[in-house]
C-alpha cells in the first residue's frame, strides 16, 4: 500500500484534454465505486490548469483510475494516457505538497491554489472517500504551504502586469485609501489594474472615455464617477493615480500639458500609468518634479524581476517541502507498525486481566481494593511496555517495519499478533 497520484497538467497536456478529464464536485459520488482492495482512500483537484486523483493502495488502482475516466468522461485511454503522469511514495507525497504549495503552478507561488486544494480535499472528505492516510496528507500539505508562505517571499512581489501596477502605487504612496484614481480608456488590462488598486483600498474612482456611455459602464464595475473626456483635465488636477489605455495613436497628455497640470495641483506627486500602445502619454512627461511615469514595458520589467525572486524563493521552498514530506514519510512508514503494536496490546491485556481475575476470585476483595488492584496493574503492564511500543514506532519510522513483526512473535513466543484477536481464550 502506497500513496499514489494520477494526473495531468498545463505542462503535460493540452486544454482540450484537461477539459475532457476535468471533474466536478457532483463526481464524488462516483469515486465510491472505486473503493476497494485495491484503493482504500482517493481525493481529487480539479482546476483550469490541472485534474489530479490521489489515493492510497496499490498500483492496480493506477489502472482503476484510468477506467474510470474512460468510461465517466467518455475519453479513450489512448487519447489522455500519454499526457497523465504518475507518481508513488515520497514522489507523491512531494507532488502534493509543492502543488499546495503553488510550486506547481503555472504562475509561481500564485495563492488560488490553497483554497482550491483545501475545499477539494474537504469535499472528499464530506463524500466519504477519505481516511486517515490522506486526511494526514491533506492536513500535512496545507501546513507546509503556509510555511513556505511564512518562511519564504514566493507569495510576494506581484507578476502580473496589473498588479505590478498596484505594488508600485503602494510604494508612492503610504495610504492608498486617501489617493483618488482615474481610469481613462476602456483597455481590459487597465480596467483590471484600477480594480486591483480598488481591491486594495484606493479610495475615489473616475472613469474618463471618449464614449460616454462606456464610461458609465464601467464606473458602473468599479463603483466610481464616469466623467466625458471634456473633463480628462480636471481629473487630472483631482487624481493621485492615472491609468490610461485608450486607441488613440497620438499622445493625449503631452508635456506641455502636464507641467500646467502639476502647477494647479500645487505639484502633488501624481502616478501615471500608461499601459496604451502606442503610448498615452508622451515621454518627456517623466522629466517633470513629482511626476511617476510607467508604461507598458516598465511594468514588463518589474514584473520579470519579480518572478526572478520568486524563483530565488521558490529554491527555499523546495527545501521546506523536501522537509515536511519526509516528516510525513516517517509517519506514514510508522503506521504499517499499528497493527502489531495494537495486537501486541491487546496480548498483554489479556493476560493482566486473567490474571487479574483469578486472584481476585481467589481472594475477593472489597470493591475499593479491586479497584486498586486494577489501576496497579493497567500501570504496571503500561510501563512495561510503554519501551517496547516507542522502540517500534520509532524503527518503522525508519522503514525497518518489515522484521519488526517476526522479531516480536519470537521474542514473545507468539504464534500469531493478528490485531484485536484475544489470544488468551481457551487457555
């Protein structure tokens, strides 16, 4: 029995076959099908970039996974099979903690993953699919995403165009709640950079188009004050934060233009962020005092050394997650002892309490000496073997699991340890 994952990525294979494997919540009920010798525990994650089935049993569930894809989806094996990778062991327990550890990600240390991984695997686990091997991977797994997000910075540094927008803001400005944004244009990229700075507490928004009516439409979105483009220059005066993107293919803020801007702002600092192509705003615009000026390939380049230190932090992460999967290992290794440590319990119990009783039939105390007796010995036996059972734990931990039962059945003169058998019956 081993820990096991099947699956498929945006690495492996195409979106039209990780679309025709995706799963949804209502599979769950047809994952039960599976259970069995051969798979005692399965899970699944099913995102855009990724479906992946984890389990815990024996490599016949590899192929029992595949089926059950084949005959659900209606996908033959030879169209998906070369595209699925498998892992087992350590491998998988890795796997699963670097995906919930966004390292797997398509976008490095991106955060959705946690919460996606988190309510696929509670779903499974509501569904009865899950037990104590892979409620421990999950738990496990989740308590090494949130230390490499502790311990390392692979969550920060924004590498997306758009929120490299909202982190270079945040350097301009300490409080972006007191900072009046305007949004000219309609570009989708800068629609979404004023809404991450909403997102981030901006206060004000202006919404300035050349169309009146879409800038109602989207001040609509941001929840801000559309405005004609008759009003781009009192925007201007009253804003902290300009994003443009419009079509325009000469500049609509021009040097000259700006200088008047920045005297009857009293030269307030003011961000620009021109995202158009060609460019919004005209060069020069930058030599300005107070002026902040950043287009399109300056957010590039903000964003390309931020995914370089999320590469750098990602190489500590590697090492938290290497950490925590061979911590789980260990566990993992120590439970193929469980079953020998209960019927080795259970052994001794059986023999205390004989004994127990044929001297209390022999004697019959009072019920407060029974009582004594009974506590006196459970304390006796427990420190007793209290040695024994930490010693076994502690060799499965280090994979000597296998001997383990043999050595014990001979050093006790045990025929047999089978778990929760009374072995003192009939003697």
């Amino acid at each position: 029995m081993d820990v096991y994952v099947v699956g498929i990525n945006h690495r492996t294979g195409p979106v039209e076959i990780r679309e025709k494997l995706a799963l949804s919540p209502d599979d769950a009920e047809g994952f039960k099908s599976l259970l069995g010798l051969s798979i005692r525990e399965i899970a699944y994650l099913s995102t855009c970039n990724r479906v992946e089935i984890y389990f815990w049993g024996d490599e016949e569930g590899v192929e029992q996974v595949k089926d059950f894809w084949e005959q659900t989806k209606g996908v033959s094996k030879g169209e998906f099979d070369r595209h699925l990778y498998v892992y087992r062991g350590r491998d998988a327990v890795v796997h699963v903690f670097r995906v919930a550890s966004s390292l797997d990600s398509m976008v490095l240390g991106e955060p959705q993953i946690v919460g996606q991984f988190k309510d696929a695997f509670d779903l499974c686990s509501r569904a009865g699919l899950t037990g104590p091997i892979l409620n421990n991977l999950m738990s496990k797994a989740l308590a090494a995403s949130k230390k490499v997000r502790t311990k390392t910075g692979i969550g920060e540094s924004a590498v997306s165009v758009s929120y490299a927008a909202v982190e270079l803001a945040s350097k301009i400005f300490d409080d972006l709640g007191r900072c009046a944004v305007t949004l000219v244009g309609a570009g989708e990229m800068a629609e979404l950079a004023a809404l991450h700075l909403k997102e981030a507490g901006a206060g004000r928004m202006l919404v300035v188009n050349r169309t009146f009516e879409r800038a109602v439409d989207l001040a609509k979105r941001l929840d801000g004050e559309p405005l004609s483009f008759d009003a781009f220059d009192r925007a201007l005066i009253e804003s902290d934060i300009v994003i443009t993107s419009t079509a325009s293919q000469e500049p609509i803020l021009r040097y000259e233009k700006m200088k008047e801007v920045m005297r009857a702002r009293k030269h307030r600092p003011i961000f620009i962020i021109d995202i158009a192509v060609p460019r919004d705003v005209e060069e020069r615009v930058q030599e300005i005092d107070n002026v902040y000026l950043y287009n399109i390939d300056d957010l590039e380049a903000v964003v390309e050394e931020n995914r370089r230190k999320r590469e750098r932090e990602a190489v500590k992460a590697e090492v938290i997650v290497a950490e925590q999967a061979d911590k789980f290992m260990e566990w993992l290794r120590s439970q193929e002892i469980v079953p020998l440590i209960v019927g080795l319990r259970n052994w001794v119990e059986s023999i205390r309490k004989s004994e127990l009783e044929k001297t209390i039939s022999r004697i019959k105390p009072d019920p407060k000496t029974e009582k004594a007796l009974n506590a006196m010995t459970s304390a006796i036996v427990n420190k007793i073997m209290h040695p024994v059972f930490t010693y076994l734990k502690q060799e499965s931990a280090k994979g000597n699991a296998g001997n383990l039962k043999e050595t014990v059945k001979a050093l006790f003169a045990l025929e047999d340890l089978d778990e929760g058998k009374d072995r003192n019956q009939g003697k």
